[in-house]
C-alpha cells in the first residue's frame, strides 16, 4: 500500500517536477526573478501528466524505489522514527528529479532548489534518529567533492560540490555503506557514460557533460544497496 501511494503521488508530484524544471534556462540575467517566476507558475498548474509522460515517470520510479528500499530494511518497532527518514528522502526523489532534469538540460544545479534543501531535510531527519550519521556523511562527501572541485574547477562544478553535501546527508542517514555508495558512484557512472560516448564516437576524451544527474542515481541506487 505504501508503495502504491508512493508511484501514485510520485506522478502527481511529477508534474509540477516538469513545469518548475521548465522555468530555469541556461544563462539567466537574474536568478532570483528566474526563480520566483519558475515556483509561481509551477504552484499554479492542475498537476495533471502530459506527453510524452518521462519526467512524471521517472519521479514516480524515483518515488517508488525510495520506498520500496526503506521499507524493506524497517523494523516495526522503529515505526515513527522510519516514517521522517521516509518524508526526507521522498522529498530528495522529487527535487532530485528536478534537479537532475535542469542540470541535464542545461548544465546548472539551481541554488533556488539545493540551498533550501539543505534545512528541509536536515529537519525531517532530526526526528529520525540519524541525524549525527547524516551530518558526517554530509560534511565529508561535500568536502570531498570541495577538494576536487578546488583541483580542477574546470571539471566539476560548485553546484555538484553543495550537491554532493545534500546527497551526504540522505545516504548518512542510511549508514556508512550507502554513503560510499554514492560519494563513489556518481563517478563511476560518470566514466561509464564517458566510456559509452568515446566508443559511439559521439564525444572526445575533452568532451564535458553534466555530472549532477550521475550523483542523484548514485543515490538512488545507494537506498538500494541499503535494502
């Protein structure tokens, strides 16, 4: 049941994942005002799917496997405390695919979504009891990604370095294993899709392309390896 109302609200969410992705550009004059138009008109629209149906898709996918993967590793007698670690990371499965689908279009990861992501879930998982765990994980994976990005600016963006402490945080919560999962992952996937371009000839070894996209499955697919 919960699974199901999870897909189902995931695609509802979906919609207003695709309009508020819509509202940011490549190259805005102001950010703030991009921003503020992009909510208002997401919080206006009948939350209904539309062709060709990806994004709703895919935040009811994201949605469910949240889900399905903590629910899977719960105990009933650590009910309450499972239901905020739930609340968090369907609220991540959300932003992330709005994120993922911005960032993917057009090479940014927009503070107007990352920074207040930072207290709403360090506020859904303060009840859940790992809160200690997620801030760790949070500041060393975000440091991390802090000194590569001090190393080679030109390889990797300061919106994956903020991005990389808000993934910290969810996995944290899940424990050191998720953790790694994702702080590694993300590269891992990366150099896949880079591997995968240099075969297919449609790139060259000085081809860039968005990495916030790799860093949310990594995610993702760490709530798995936690089930």
């Amino acid at each position: 049941m919960a699974l199901l109302l999870a897909v189902i609200l995931g695609l509802i969410a979906g919609s207003y994942v695709r309009e508020l992705a819509g509202g940011f550009g490549i190259d805005p004059e102001d950010t703030r005002k991009e921003a503020r138009e992009a909510y208002a008109h997401a919080i206006r629209i009948v939350p209904v799917p539309r062709p060709p149906y990806l994004i709703e898709a895919a935040t009811a996918i994201a949605a469910g496997l949240v889900t399905w993967g903590l629910h899977s590793h719960w105990s009933q007698s650590d009910g309450p405390h499972n239901g905020w670690l739930l609340a968090a990371w369907l609220y991540a499965a959300v932003a992330g695919v709005t994120l993922a689908v911005i960032d993917w279009r057009t090479w940014r990861l927009p503070d107007a979504i990352v920074v207040p992501s930072y207290p709403i879930v360090l506020a859904l998982l303060a009840p859940s009891g790992h809160l200690l765990g997620a801030v760790t994980a949070g500041c060393a994976i975000g440091g991390v990604y802090a000194l590569l990005w001090f190393g080679r600016p030109a390889a990797l963006g300061f919106g994956d370095v903020k991005l990389a402490g808000l993934i910290g945080l969810l996995t944290g919560a899940l424990g050191v294993e998720a953790a790694l999962v994702a702080g590694l992952g993300g590269h891992f996937l990366g150099a896949l899709y880079a591997v995968g371009l240099l075969i297919t000839k449609r790139a060259t070894r000085k081809s860039e392309f968005p990495f916030g996209p790799f860093m949310l499955v990594a995610a993702l697919v760490a709530v798995l390896v936690h089930a």
